[in-house]
C-alpha cells in the first residue's frame, strides 16, 4: 500500500440536527478504529487550536484512498480532503521507539 498525507476539514452543514452530529462523530471514531485495524490510518493529529486533522494514511492508490477509505468514513459527505501522495525519503530515519 502507498502512504498519503490527508489534510481533512469538517464543516456541518448549517441546521443540522445536534444528535446527528453527535451520531457521526461516534460512528467516525469507531470507523477510525476499524481503519487503523486494517492498517489504512496510521497516524493522525489535530493541530492545536484547530478544527481539522492530518493524518498518514495507506491505500492502492489515491481513488482507493478517497472512495474506500475517506469514503467510508461517517462524516465524508461534510469533510474536504487534500491528498499528497508520499515516497520514502532517502534520509529517513525510519520507525523510532
């Protein structure tokens, strides 16, 4: 599988119900978690103070990624994605820890 790095952005839809949001966003962390079981989220982070996430992500290729993956996920139809496609880099240290 190749790695992906995901910028994603949630805006709700204004009027939307609170308790489905408050749905999806449950159902999302378990669908997460099945995503990180199958090895497809490796890593994944919200940068202080702000309502998005970046993560590393893995699929065939990047339309495996978006319809497989990110598509899969219960808040897909209200996320933006920026996908970058990544290599290993020559001076990469590899795992630590």
């Amino acid at each position: 599988m190749r790695e992906f790095m995901v910028e994603l952005t949630t805006a709700v839809p204004e009027g939307t119900d609170p308790a489905e949001v408050d749905r999806r966003r449950a159902a999302e962390a378990v669908r997460a978690g099945e995503l990180a079981e199958q090895g497809r989220l490796f890593r994944l982070w919200r940068p202080v103070g702000e309502m998005r996430s970046v993560g590393i992500w893995r699929a065939d290729d990047e339309s495996d990624l978006r319809a497989n993956v990110l598509g899969s996920l219960p808040l897909s139809p209200w996320m933006t994605a920026v996908v970058t496609p990544l290599q290993p880099h020559p001076n990469d240290p590899g795992p630590t820890g």
